[in-house]
C-alpha cells in the first residue's frame, strides 16, 4: 500500500511539473503570429472603445461579448496598433478559465483526472494555438466549460451553482451564436428536471442536473435581462436582429461551403492519443452511468456526455467548419482524455504495464511541447513592425483600406471592414463601385494588402493598384505612378484624396523637366494640394516619376515594387 501511495504522489507531482511548464508555453504564445482573423475582431474591439456600437455603427455578424471584454485595452494603451499584443495576453485568463472549468469537472474522478484535464488542453497544439488567439469561439468555450463546471462544485449551494450557470451559459450565448447550439443540451436537462420533479432542496432527494433548476432558470433570465437593456439603452436591437440573424442566415446559406473533414481529419491524426484516451475515459464513463439505471439521469456526467456530442455536432454540421469551430468540442474530448488517463495510470495491473503507459504519456507530451515550441518560435515581430510603421506613417484619424481590419486601429474607408469570399463574390459589382467613392469619401490614404486581395473584383484590385503605390510588400500609401513617353511630355489628371502635402520623387524630375500641376510649376519637391483632381503636365526626358501623399512622419519615400506580402495568415 505505501508503494501505491508513493507512485500516485509522484504521479501527481509530475503533472504539476508538466503543468506548469505547458502553462508557460501557453503564455508564450501571446507573441505567435497573428492569424488573419484575428485582426478583424481586433479592430472591432477598438471601434467599441472608441464608443461605437456594434452593428448600429458598424459592420459585424458575430456576437460581441470579445470586442467588449477587450476594449479596454485600447482605453489603455490608446491607438497603438501594437495594442494587438495587449488583446492576447487578454485571451489568457479565458485560458485559464477553461483550464480550471477542466479541472473542476473532473475532480470527483481524483486528483490525477483533475490535473492532467488542463495539462491536456494545454499540451494540445490545435487547442492551445487556437484558443489563445483573438477568437469569440476561445470565449465562448472557456464560458460554456465554466457553466458546466460550476455545477459539479461541491463546495457551492445548489441555488447559486444553478444560477451562475444559467449566468455563464448566456455569458458563452453571447460570445459565440454557435455556443446557443451545443449549450441547448441545458435544455432538455431542465426538462428532465423538472418533469421528474427532483428538488435538491429536501434531504435526501436526488441532485438534479442543473443542481437548482428555478435557479438556472433565473440566472439565465438575468443574463439575458442585462442583454435586453444594453440593446435598449444603445438602440441596437434592429441592428443586432438583421446582422446577426437575417443577414447571417443568408450568409451561411450562400458561403461556399466544404466537408467537416477538411480539417478534422488533420487534427484528429495529430489528437490521435487524446481521442484513443478520450474513448476510453468516455466508455468508463457511459459504463457508470447504464450501470446506475434510472439513478443516471441526475448523474451531471450525463450532461458532459451530450455536450461531447453537442460540440461535434455544431462543428460538424456548419456549412464551413473552420478549425476554431472545434475548440468546445476539444476541451470535453480534453476532459474524458484526462479520465482514460487516470484509469490507465492507476489501474491495478502488472507494475510494468503500467510504467510502460506513463513512459508513452511522457514521451507523447514531449513531442507535444515541441510541436508548441515550434508556434512560439513563429514570432509575430514582423508584423508587429508593420504595424508600427502604420502607427509612424499615419495618425489615428487616418482612415485606411484592406479587407480584414489588419490596420487594427485606424477608421476603415468602407462600411464592410472585412469581405470574405462570400462577399467578395456576392457583393462584386458593389464593392467595385462603392469602394473606390468610399476610399475618397473618407480621404483613405493607407491600402493594407492581405492575403484577400488577389480573390477581389479585378477592377477594385486595378483600382488600389493605380492609386496606392507600395511602401513595402504590405503597405501601399495614396499616390500615382507615370511613365513619361519617349516625346518627353506627360499630360495627366491626379487625385488629391485629401486636402494635405505630397510630393514628387525621385526630386531629380525638377532638375531634368519642368511640373505643372494646374498650371504651376512646381519648384520643390514637397506640395500641397486640395482634395480633388489636378492637371498634371511634365516636361522633361522619358522617364518614371511618382506623386505620392507625404507620411505623418514628414518622410519622402520611394515605391518599392515586386516585393512580396508577408503580413497575413489565415491559421
């Protein structure tokens, strides 16, 4: 028996070693690149903090509860487009609460279930990665795991745990519509509650599922209160209905669409030892419960059951189920991976066997930190620089052109901040035609090019490519480029976007030729003009020469083309 003892102490000892370790690497993260998406909710966080509102203000489908969360940080660090960072480190306590949520659900199976449940989740590459990213879906499972959670807390009452979880469940609603689906499993538990007429009130009575199903009830309605009058007080609720709803039905119905497969298939091989884990711990599981008979259906492991099949099934069933959409599911399959775990580490088999099951785990986690340190070592420095370059070259007020809010802290030039393919290809004539008026409506002088910009309508990327001319491979700043003919006279019309300074480079096209702009000759290199278009006429020999608007940082520069973009990511 002391061997026993001692083995499952040093077990335990290693798992907080292990732990602790991947809950470094899990903060490390923060300085991963960023994916492409992640720049979009970024720029809708600081448009919140700035006091606008979602979907009365501006453009947004998803719910809001990140962007709200993550304001703040702007308020903070003001219109830094590096404030990005701040927005990361942001995701991390919903992490950690995740990880606790992990923890908590299995602390009935034993210490070890309940240690290596985090350590799981944060040892998993295609959860981790994704779930410390900018994401509603990380926010919306940290919550949800929470709600389920707070119901398996001994140590809490039977009417509070069952209202902060009705509290928490719409807190998930509220970051992520997709949680409504696989959050609906509370649901037909309240029912069976209700029908079977369980009350944890009276000594003796079976606990019900939701632990206080009036109270669940109440906490969910007291979120959704708060809900109802934020959209009162802002005067959202048309707004938030036809975005969120109408508009987003439609949306799902045309986008182009793939198999669930995709990518699951990818992450499952590389899962391969938490799902083989994971059925085990679920088998044990559903063994438990067919062996209770009627006693299972206050069994709360019931409810972590349905929400394994819930969380698939919303992956599953989407009309393109992206990776991030797997990240509830993940966190259950975490849960019952760290249970098959526990069952194998203190099964009472042969000494050797079960030496040779801890070696494998040490083994897998091993490969598992490597394949994170690998994320890690991905910096975001690069575009970070970018965005800092964003911050030197304009001011706050500066409103700039792409088509995933990749300029994070700038006002964007167009009501759609982002355009995926469905939009791109539904709303081609439109954006062809409303874009361009856009850009000079609002005196855009920053065109950020993603990795959307070559599926745009031809004629708008012709469009950005003539008036935008490149910085660098990423940012392209107003101005036009001329070819002057072997004649050696160039006639020509340029636009002013705005009523501000630019200038003609290279400067030597004053000393070989002669520039008029609306009949003034031009005499120094810097100018300024009034918004609008301007004649523009040179005489001198065949050449190049460009006019382009002058920074905020007073810098003349030179277009540098033929460089490649290397900004963006999608995962």
């Amino acid at each position: 028996m002391p061997s026993a003892i001692d083995s499952n102490r040093t077990t335990q000892i290693a798992l907080v070693a292990a732990l602790l370790w991947f809950a470094l690497q899990a903060v490390l993260l923060a300085g991963k690149y960023f994916s492409l998406d992640e720049f979009q909710y970024a720029h809708a966080a600081w448009l919140v903090a700035r006091g606008e509102v979602p979907y009365r203000d501006f453009f947004e489908v998803h719910f809001p509860l990140l962007y709200q969360v993550l304001a703040p940080v702007f308020l903070v660090a003001g219109d830094d487009p590096t404030a990005i960072v701040g927005l990361r480190i942001g995701m991390l306590p919903f992490v950690a609460i995740a990880c606790v949520a992990a923890a908590t659900l299995n602390r009935a199976e034993g210490r070890v279930a309940a240690l290596a449940a985090p350590l799981f989740l944060l040892a998993l590459p295609s959860f981790v990665t994704l779930a410390t990213e900018i994401r509603p879906d990380a926010v919306a499972c940290a919550l949800f795991l929470a709600s389920l959670a707070v119901l398996r807390m001994a140590s809490a009452r039977d009417r509070a745990a069952g209202f902060v979880s009705g509290v928490l469940l719409v807190g998930a609603v509220w970051g992520s519509q997709k949680a409504a689906f696989y959050g609906s499993i509370c649901a037909p538990a309240l029912l069976l509650d209700l029908v079977s007429g369980r009350s944890a009130t009276r000594r003796g009575d079976p606990t019900p599922l939701l632990r206080s199903p009036f109270a669940f009830v109440a906490g969910a309605a007291s979120g959704l209160s708060i809900l109802a009058v934020y959209l009162t007080a802002t005067q959202s609720w048309a707004a938030w209905w036809s975005w969120c709803f109408v508009w987003a039905a439609e949306h799902q119905r045309h986008y182009p669409g793939f198999s669930w497969q995709r990518y699951f298939v990818p992450i499952a091989v590389d899962a391969l030892w938490l799902f083989a884990l994971a059925a085990v711990g679920a088998a044990r599981t559903g063994r438990r419960l067919v062996a209770r008979g009627r006693g299972a259906a206050s069994d709360p492991d019931l409810l972590l059951l349905a929400a394994l099949a819930s969380t698939f099934a919303s992956f599953a069933l989407q009309r393109a189920p992206y990776p991030y959409s797997l990240l509830p599911f993940l966190g259950v399959a975490g849960i019952f991976a760290a249970r098959g775990a526990a069952a194998l580490l203190e099964a009472r088999i042969r000494a050797p066997l079960r030496l040779g099951f801890a070696t494998a785990l040490v083994v897998i986690l091993a490969l598992q930190s490597a394949a994170l340190a690998r994320f890690v070592q991905a910096s975001n420095a690069g575009q970070l620089a970018v965005l800092r370059r964003i911050a030197e070259l304009t001011s706050p007020e500066d409103a700039a052109y792409d088509n995933s809010g990749g300029y994070v802290s700038r006002p964007h030039a167009y009501s759609y901040f982002y355009t995926d393919s469905f939009l791109r290809e539904s709303l081609a004539e439109t954006l062809v035609r409303e874009v361009p008026r856009a850009i000079e409506d609002r005196g855009a002088v920053l065109h950020l090019r993603d990795l959307r910009f070559e599926t745009l309508p031809p004629a708008l990327r012709g469009y950005l490519l003539e008036h935008f001319q490149p910085l660098d491979g990423d940012v392209a700043l107003w101005g036009r480029h001329y070819v002057v003919p072997a004649g050696g006279r160039l006639a020509d019309v340029f636009r002013a976007v705005r009523d501000d300074r630019y200038f003609v480079t290279p400067e030597s096209v004053l000393e070989r030729g002669r520039l008029l702009v609306d009949g003034e000759q031009v005499r120094e290199p810097v100018f300024t003009l009034t918004k609008g278009e301007h004649h523009v006429v040179y005489e001198g020999p065949p050449g190049e020469l460009d006019i382009l608007w002058l920074p905020r940082d007073g810098r003349r520069w030179q277009p540098q083309h033929g460089l490649a973009p290397t900004f963006s990511r999608i995962f």
